[in-house]
C-alpha cells in the first residue's frame, strides 16, 4: 500500500514537470549538438525500442562507468547483455560491447510502456531513478546497484531527504559497495543486503592500445581537463618552461565538446610565449611545446609515456577521475583538492600528491620531489558474477 500511494504521488509530480520540459528539450535537442541524439531518445523515444526481454541489464552514465563494466561484460554471454546509458559518451563506450541491444535510458513516464522483463537489473554508482528500481523489480528482474559510492559532498544532501532513498532502496536486492564507509551510509539511507568489494573501476584498468613514441624531453599531461583547469594548468607550465625550456605539456580535454575552444585557448598561450603547438588530430608525432589531444581513445596510451600527470577534474569542483589508469604506469600524479567521488579509488594510489590551485605551479617545478604512484590494492568482481549466474 505504501508503495502505491508513493508511485502515485511521484508520478502527479514528476509527469507535468515532464510535460513542461518538453518544448525546451525540444529545443535544446535542436541546437546542441552533443544532444542532437539523446535527447530525442531519451524523452521523445526516437528510434530507441524497446530491450529483447530476459536479458542482462547494465545502466551506466559517463564513459568512465561504461568502461569500468566491460570486465562484467566480457564474462557473460553477449546474447543476455542489455545496455542502457543517458550520455552520448556513455553510449559510444557501451555500444562498443553490444550494440544491437544498446539504448539510451528513457525518462522515468515513459518506462512504463518502454520496460520489458529483465532477469537482473544491475545500475552503476549513484543513477538512482526510483521509476527504473519499481518497474524492473516488479516485472521480474533481481536488482543491484553496484559500485555504490555516497562521497562526503553528497551525504548530507541525501540524508536532507533520506524518506525518499529509502522507498528506492525497497526496490533493490544487493548492494555491492566501494568501501566500508559507503557501506555505513547508504545502509542508513536505507540499503540492504550491502557488501564491500571495492571500485569495480580497477577490476580491470585499461591498458595502452598503442605506442606512442615518448620525446627525450619532460613530458607532462594535463588529463581529463574541464572549464577553467587548462588555464590553470598552463600557467603553471609557463612557469616550468622558463627553468626547463624542453618540456612538453599534452592537454587532454575530458569532453570532445570542448576540443576547439580549450585548442583556440592553448593558440592564444603559444602565441604569447611563442611555443610551437599542434592538435593531435592533425598530427601524432610530440614534437611541439604543447599538443592538444583533440580525439578520444588515446588517453591511456599517453599515460605510457608520460612523466607527469595533471589529473584534471579535481581542480574543478567536479569530483575527480580514475587516478588508476594513469597509476599502473607509474606517473608522478598531482591532483586537486576537489577528488570526493574519487576517494576509494585515491586511496589504493600512493604517491598522488594533492594540491590547491595556488599552488599547482610551484609543486609542478619541484616535480623532482614527487615520487611515482603504485596501485596498492585491486578489486574482486566475482561475487557480482555469482549474483548474476543464479539468475541465468
């Protein structure tokens, strides 16, 4: 009874704001290019049908927690793997595993005619749609939420409205979290049955592609940059040249979206300073001051050969990415301060060495101080399998 009136209580509230949305979305779908695709899958259902029942069904957001699956994936047959994203990087990344049963989440209202029975439901990290958890649960599938994290920025908003979690967590079988800490609190969010097995992102780290050919010079990598780091990170590179003029800096922009303007930004500071630079687009050999990595895929391979790491996304408010892949090389890596979905990950690294932006350009010249990081501690993803094999 409780779950009825709530269900009806969040559809009174959710359904108009749906309704209202949908000029705008509309609108955005038309003038965005990252949305040209998602956005009219995702709320208007443009060619996104419907799963093949009685399958496997994996729910992801970024690239990063598409990728991190793939060793879930690879150990189950492609035949069952369902797989469903809400990013247009996300999507790349899954359909590179199935793409015949590759979709785009819809918006909760439209699961109701869109959801097919599923024998497990499995949702990455913190995609909490109550909608997604009642429906697959009510029509058969076992659900997990794996990778679970609750970091320190987000708890005390959770806890603010903890009745809602909980009528989510009603809805989910297991829980497979990333440390013992998320375990404590999504269990007082409600959660049951929670296990602790560690970041599923270094079950299996990415490796190199392919060799890239590493300059005699220091090479520093400016890795998953959003708004206002690369700034930051050139400045600090400025300051470096001026006492070691053959180092090289390649900027990897988190986001393809951003590949022209952070290239226009680094145009303006090679023209100032007068470095040579490049766009690794047009040419892969590292032989400029600085080199933007305009393509997608090459990161890890740079992290190969690189001597530093500028790990991007933690000097912006952002929560940080996976220190790991660049950590099995052993770079020296400096991050910033702001790695709160990270932590778990951070702290199987030693040797990140943590930073506020005021003083990245001084630790960056004292960069024969930094030590290289070592993973120390891995993940064990076989009492997700288990899980899921019962089901089969």
């Amino acid at each position: 009874m409780v779950d009825k009136v709530f269900l009806i209580l969040y559809m009174a509230l959710i359904t108009p704001l749906y309704v209202l949305a949908l000029p705008f979305l509309y609108f955005f779908s038309k003038r965005k290019i990252k949305y040209k695709i998602s956005l009219p899958a995702r709320f208007f259902l443009k060619k996104n049908e419907p799963f093949n029942a009685d399958g496997i069904w994996f729910h992801v957001c970024s690239f990063g927690e598409a990728r991190a699956i793939y060793p879930l994936l690879d150990a189950l047959p492609k035949e069952h793997l369902r797989l469903s994203t809400t990013t247009q990087t996300g999507y790349e990344a899954i359909s590179l595993k199935q793409k015949e049963q590759s979709r785009y989440l819809p918006f909760e209202p439209l699961l109701f005619r869109w959801l097919k029975p599923q024998k497990v439901l499995l949702v990455m990290e913190a995609e909490f749609w109550y909608l997604l958890f009642a429906l697959a649960k009510s029509r058969g599938a076992k659900t997990l939420l794996i990778n679970a994290r609750m970091s320190d920025r987000s708890f005390p908003k959770y806890q603010r409205i903890s009745w809602f979690y909980k009528m989510i967590f009603r809805h989910i079988d297991e829980v497979y979290a990333q440390s013992a800490l998320d375990k404590e609190r999504l269990e007082l969010l409600g959660a049951k049955n929670v296990q602790v097995i560690g970041n599923i992102k270094l079950a299996d780290i990415p490796k190199a592609s392919k060799s890239l050919t590493k300059p005699k010079n220091l090479l520093i990598c400016g890795a998953s940059t959003h708004e206002g780091e690369e700034q930051l990170i050139l400045e600090a590179f400025v300051a470096l040249k001026k006492e070691e003029p053959q180092a090289r800096l390649i900027v990897v922009p988190r986001h393809p979206e951003r590949f022209d303007m952070v290239a226009s930004l680094v145009e303006f500071y090679a023209s100032k300073e007068h470095y040579s630079w490049h766009r690794y687009s047009q040419n892969e050999a590292l032989n400029s001051d600085i080199i933007v990595a305009d393509v997608l895929g090459e990161l890890v391979n740079i992290y190969a050969i690189s001597d530093i790491v500028i790990l991007g996304g933690a000097f912006a408010k952002v929560g940080g990415h996976n220190a790991a892949e660049a950590a099995q090389f052993g770079c020296k890596i400096i991050s910033g301060e702001h790695y709160f979905n990270q932590r778990d990950i951070f702290s199987m690294i030693e040797g990140i060495s943590i930073v506020s932006q005021e003083n990245l350009a001084r630790r960056l010249q004292q960069h024969g101080q930094l030590i290289k990081t070592k993973i120390i501690q891995k993940t064990d993803i076989s009492p997700i399998l288990e899980s899921i094999r019962k089901e089969l």
